[in-house]
C-alpha cells in the first residue's frame, strides 16, 4: 500500500502543474483570478501584464516545490530499501 500511495502522490504532484490548458480553457482565469492555479497565474502575470520578473520568479517556485516534492519522494524511497 506505501508503494501505491508514493506513486499516485508524485502522479499528483506533477498533475497540478498541467493544469494550465484546462483553466485557461474553461474559464480564463475567471474574475480577480479566482479560479487559477499557480501555472496560469504565472502564465497570466507574465504575458498579459509583462511583469517578467514576477513571472519567472513564480516559474522559479514552481520548479522548487516541484523538485522538492521529487527529492522527498526518492529520499523515502531509498529509507525503505527501495531505490527507484
């Protein structure tokens, strides 16, 4: 069972940061942003108001928490004897 929940929580993970397609889609972002993930926000600030840097700083966090979550994810796979 530990197994099958580190693989769908690193499936998770990685799954809200794809979800730009979808919210850009659908609604735009939606009045005063509020149906944006952190992607699209990102992708909004950035093009949209052409706040670069803000942007590629929101780009940075994503990255971080994205590796992060990684690192957790194989650091508790190789305490338990399993190295994938």
């Amino acid at each position: 069972m530990r197994e099958t929940f580190g693989i769908v929580t690193g499936l998770v993970v990685t799954g809200v940061f794809k979800v730009f397609q979808l919210v850009y889609a659908l609604v735009g972002g939606g009045p005063l942003h509020l149906s944006e993930a952190m992607v699209s926000y990102m992708h909004d600030i950035t093009f949209t108001t052409q706040q670069y840097g803000y942007g590629m700083a929101l780009a940075v966090v994503a990255f971080v928490v994205g590796a992060l979550a990684s690192a957790a994810r194989f650091l508790g796979n190789r305490r338990n004897g399993e190295v994938r």
